[in-house]
C-alpha cells in the first residue's frame, strides 16, 4: 500500500469560507416541507466563492451517519490499496457483481466484503489520515457506515466532493478518476450531474437520507450536498432525488445557462 504522507482533513470547508459569501436561503424550506422531511441543502460556487445554503445549524454542526455516500471514500481506499483493481472488478455474490454497479446501486454486501478484505487497521489508517467524521468504525468493519458508528457533518461531505473533484484527496490521480466516472450520472448538452446517494436509519427509526456530488454546466462545477430525514414511511429513495433535482431547478440548472 502507498504511504500516507500527509493528515489532510475533508472538513472544516465552510469555516474556511468567507461569510460574505454565504447566503442563507429560507426559501428552500418550502420544498422539504412539502415532502414531509426536514433537512439541509448547500450549493458552492467553485467560480465565485459562493454558498448557498438552506439550514445552516444543522449543515455545518450536526454529524450523522453517511451511509452508501461512504462508498466515495471507500472506492477511493480500495482501489489505492489494490484490494479493487478497478471499477469493472467483480466479486461474486449471488452473481458476479462489479464495483461499478455496486456503486451505483448501493449494493452492500459487494462493499461489506471490500471492507473485510481492506481490514480493520488499514481502513482505521486511511480515515485517521483523511480525518473523516469522527473516525470511527467500532467493533464491525462491515456495517460501520450504516449503523450509526462513524458520523460526519454535511460540511464535511461538500469537503470531500471538491477535493475529489481536484483530484486533492490523499489518492493517485487514477483513483480519482475511477470514482468520478462511478459518480457521473446525467450527462448532456446542458449539464453533467454527478452524484452518490445514502440512506440508513437514525437511532429513533427515522430514516436519514443524502445525496452528495457536484453540476457541472458550460464546464463549471457547482457542489453540493443534501440531508434530510423524515418517517420511515416516506419512499425516500424518491424522495430524495426529487428533492435535489427541485432545488437545483430553483437555483437555475438544467438549462446549461450557469
């Protein structure tokens, strides 16, 4: 495995940001609402510096559990220490499953047994470095990013998407690049979104639901990440994505006019 050189943390990016540049817009509220959750949304411009964001307290204090959004840095750790050669490697499950599709599909067991063969020690050594949430993955390495053990804030998640973004996490450019690909789920003459999605269960049962990536439009990338949870009756797989797609048409995408 390549050396860690460096400790490079993937938060602390809103406190690095001036507040001039941030704009909290209570206006976004009405969209949460009118899906029956409650959450957060921010939106950086890579261009001008600036933040959009809707539900600031919650978006750079609070820490949650980061569910399949924690498949972007578990690719990345994979495929550094070769346990993954590339995205088109498959592992079989109940059939042959690439990391490709597992990825994008959120497909579990592939990732759990990723994890079991990166192991403990490795997988401590790389969060500890990347400093990732508060680094804890407790007594399962298989299930630590679902059952509420390692947590981070959305502050950290937008963190993380810049540097993958420019290639400035702790990983050869071609790891980066293998993730990015996974990411990149809309592509037209308008707009390319790239995204991952997460979905888990708080301690008091509700569900909690994410959706961290990035726009680009006329070659300009704006990020962004969502939180939300709400009752474990609400079909937040939906949910979710309508939810993004509501606020980024609110804030002019999809049009390639940005």
């Amino acid at each position: 495995m390549r050396k860690i050189l460096l400790v490079l943390s993937v938060g602390l990016f809103f406190a690095a940001c001036s507040p001039n540049n941030v704009k909290e817009d209570k206006a976004l509220g009405k969209y949460f609402d009118s899906a029956g959750v409650k959450g957060t949304f921010a939106l950086f411009d890579n261009g001008t510096g600036d933040f959009t964001i809707y539900n600031l307290s919650r978006y750079k204090d609070s820490a949650y559990s980061p569910a399949s959004t924690f498949k972007v840095v578990h690719s990345l750790i994979a495929l550094e220490t070769g346990v993954v050669s590339d995205e088109k490697m498959t592992i079989s499950l109940d059939s042959a499953v690439t990391m490709e599709t597992a990825f994008k599909n959120s497909i579990v067991p592939y990732y759990q047994e990723v994890a079991r063969r990166i192991g403990k020690d490795t997988m401590q050594l790389w969060l500890d470095s990347l400093q990732y949430g508060n680094h804890a993955i407790g007594k399962s390495i298989d299930s630590f990013w679902l059952n509420n053990t390692i947590k981070l804030t959305p502050d950290e998640q937008l963190g993380i998407m810049k540097r993958l973004f420019f290639n400035q996490l702790p990983f050869q450019k071609r790891t980066h690049e293998i993730v990015k690909r996974m990411m990149l789920r809309e592509s037209n003459a308008n707009y390319q979104l790239s995204y991952k999605t997460g979905l888990t269960y708080k301690e008091n049962g509700d569900q909690l639901g994410w959706v961290v990536g990035w726009i680009e439009e006329n070659k300009h990338p704006y990020f962004f990440v969502l939180n939300l949870e709400g009752p474990a009756n609400i079909p937040m797989d939906d949910t979710r994505i309508l939810l993004l797609k509501k606020i980024l048409s609110n804030q002019g995408f999809f049009e390639g006019k940005r």
